[in-house]
C-alpha cells in the first residue's frame, strides 16, 4: 500500500518545510485538498499554494478537488504542478468531459465518492481512470472517524476491474490511522490518504511505515 500524506493536517504557517519533512519520512504521494466553500463546507488551498510548495519535493502531487465546477480549473491546477486531479462524481461538472480536460494536459485523472453516493456511478468511466478515491469520511474537513462500512465499495471497484481487465488504482481518504488501516489493507486498497494519522504522530516515519506494512500482516 501506498502512502499519501494530507496536507491538510499539517501546520500551514511553514507549508514548504511540512512537505520537506513528510518526503524525508517516506511518503510516496503528497495528497492535497481543494475545497471551494460551497461544494463542501470548507476553504482550504488554490493553485496559488500548491505552485508555491511545487519546488520543495519531486513526489506526486495528488490533488482532491472537492469543488462545484471543476472543470473550469483544470488548467489552473495543472500549471500548478498537479500530477494526479480527482473529482467528484457528485460536481456539476460533466465527468467524461472533466476526464478528458485532465487527461489532456497529460494528468491522471480519477474520480470520487462521497459516502452516500453508490459507486456504481463511476463504473460507466472506469476504463478511462487512473484512480478510483472512496471517501471514508463525509468530505469536508479533517480529523473525523473512519467509515469501516464503505470497503465494500472498495471491494465492489476492485471486482468490477479484473472483471473488465483494468489496472485502476482504489485509494481511500478520511479517518486512515494505524488503527483502521488494517480495514483497508484487507479490502485492497492500494493507496491509503492519511493527515492527522501522519502529521501528528510521534514519529512521521514510523506513522508511514505502519501504514504502508498494513497489507503485509
């Protein structure tokens, strides 16, 4: 399993530092929020800071858009270092054509489910994701306790690829801690979002490779 830090939970007066540190500890991705204040109730960051944190690390940069219309932004994120742009299945904007806008600055694109809404409504796009993201909190704010009862959708992704022969990669986000982790690792998941279970252990390192090891007990 890989691990994608949120930078969410770390201390925003010293970004640049915050994502040094996490690099050094061994994440693989750096996993960074977008919220717009009305698709979720919350503002977090914009291209401005994700530019600004680009030159402190060569690892992926993973970001979530959690916002109305995020088509009209994929430029503005993809200029902004972007590797991989999630979005939710639940945004306004038209998903195949939002997919094709990513894929087309040559980003990864993958798509995300909020607990209420079945996965099945990303299976008509399947074939052209790299990444499925499945909410393990209600999106909006950190902190919050992990949803053990959405692995099903996890394990509903995981069927419907071999099924159809794809390699899609399943990622969760939300309550991910060395405690829950073990949930995870069982249903599959291959890249696991973790903020506060990261940025405010003892020891980073350890935090992360905790997580990581989940899948081989």
């Amino acid at each position: 399993m890989k691990v994608a830090p949120s930078l969410l939970s770390c201390d925003f007066s010293k970004m640049g530092e915050e994502v040094i540190r996490i690099d050094k500890a061994g994440a693989d991705l750096i996993h960074l929020d977008v919220m717009d204040g009305h698709f979720v109730p919350n503002l977090t960051i914009g291209p401005a800071v994700i530019k600004s944190i680009r030159s402190y690390t060569k690892l992926p940069f993973d970001v979530h858009l959690m916002i109305d219309d995020p088509i009209d932004y994929i430029d503005s994120f993809a200029e902004a270092g972007a590797d991989i742009i999630t979005f939710h299945i639940e945004a306004r904007s038209d998903a195949a054509a939002t997919i094709d806008k990513i894929k087309s600055r040559g980003i990864l694109p993958g798509l995300v489910v909020k607990p209420n809404t079945p996965v099945e409504e990303i299976f008509p796009y399947l074939d052209q994701l790299y990444m499925v993201l499945i909410m393990t909190v209600e999106p909006g704010f950190g902190g919050q306790a992990f949803m053990e009862n959405m692995m099903p959708k996890v394990t509903a992704v995981k069927e419907e690829c071999q099924k159809r022969g794809l390699d899609v990669l399943v990622e969760v986000d939300g309550g991910i801690s060395e405690k829950t982790v073990s949930a995870a690792a069982k249903a599959g998941v291959d890249i696991c979002v973790s903020g506060t279970g990261v940025f405010k252990a003892k020891d980073t390192a350890e935090a992360i490779r905790v997580l990581r090891e989940s899948d081989m007990v």
